[in-house]
C-alpha cells in the first residue's frame, strides 16, 4: 500500500491541527477510525506514518481534504457541520437470521465520507468475505431501490435480516453471498431495506 508523500513531522503538525480544529481528542479521532489513541499519539510526534487509505478515511473524518496532509493545501478557512450517522447494531452476513440490536447508540460524523448514508450496521458472519470481513461497519442509504451487483440490507417475510449482493440471474435476482461456501437466498416474500454505500474497516 502507497504512503502519502509527506516528511512524518509534517504530516504530524498537520493532523494535529486538524484534530484540534474538529474539537476531538487524540482518544476520540483514535475511536473514529478504529486504531489505538497510542497509535495517533506516534503519527502526531512523527514517529509513524499511516499507509494512504488510513490518510484517506483520517481526511473524511477530520472534514479535510486528501491534499492537506500533503502540503499542497492550508487548513479549510471553516468546516463543514458534520452530520451523524447513527450505529443501530448487527446484521448477519451469513443465511437469514434476526439482526441483534446495539446496546447503546454509537454515531460516526461522516459527513465528507459519505453524504447519503442513513445508518451504520456491524456485521457478522463471513459469507461476504473477503470483500465485506466480520467487524466491519456497513454504512447504509435507506431505500428500496437497488441496481445489480449492490450489496443489500434485506429483510425477509419473517422478520429476519441479512446482508447480502443482488445480482440478476436467468430473469429473476437472487441474493448471492461473496464466500462461494455459502449458498445463494432467495428473496422470495423479502424486502430491501436499504443499499451499503460505504464500509468502514476498523484497524484491530
């Protein structure tokens, strides 16, 4: 993976007046993209530098662009009012199963990442592997409509959820799971919930 061109301390000074401007702690922007508060504290210090899509997903969080951390652009002159997007709790990756609810509401400001999310799901199983992994955070748009080849939040007859790909197939579309050790669901007495448009992976 290609790392942004930029000397660590640079890069350092640069996200942390970024952070600052945002108003998050080292603690907080650590627990927006999934890492250790130690590991921003060593990107800060210069110390360590994350790979590009780190920068990329640190960029969308902070409300800056890519550039900035670069040196080819200043600070925004103001940021943008984040909205929140609201982290409902678990959908299965796997066959048709009840999707379990979140203990306590967690919110993501991703507004520059995504402008058409509704809600974050966390996703289990691993039938969508190893392009969606378990653990990692689907945003969702909700909306019934879908196009071929979308990865669907779905809901059958019996009230049960399931994340899953439409993909249309001898004039009819099935729900096809990406781990091909998994079978096909029909979505037969189902409905769309919603469209993931953006995932987030979470650093272990």
């Amino acid at each position: 993976m290609p790392k942004i061109g930029v000397c660590k301390s640079d890069f350092g000074r640069r996200l942390r007046l970024a952070r600052l401007r945002r108003g998050l702690t080292q603690a907080e922007l650590a627990s927006l993209v999934g890492l250790k508060q130690s590991l921003i504290s060593k990107y800060e210090t210069g110390t360590r530098t994350p790979e590009f899509s780190l920068v990329q997903q640190l960029a969308a969080v902070l409300n800056v662009p890519v550039s900035y951390f670069s040196g080819e652009v200043g600070l925004p002159e103001s940021i943008p009012q984040a909205r929140r997007i609201p982290l409902f709790g678990k959908v299965p990756a796997g066959d048709w199963s009840e999707a379990s609810p979140s203990d306590a509401y967690t919110y993501f400001d991703l507004e520059s990442l995504v402008r058409h999310a509704d809600y974050a799901l966390i996703v289990e199983g691993d039938s969508m592997y190893p392009n969606i992994k378990p653990g990692d955070i689907v945003l969702v748009q909700s909306t019934p409509d879908f196009i071929h080849g979308e990865v669907v939040i779905v809901r059958s007859h019996t009230g049960e959820v399931s994340l899953k790909r439409v993909v249309k197939q001898a004039g009819t579309h099935l729900l096809k799971p990406d781990n091909p050790q998994y079978s096909s669901l029909s979505p037969l007495n189902s409905t769309i919930l919603g469209t993931v448009v953006a995932l987030i992976r979470r650093k272990p």
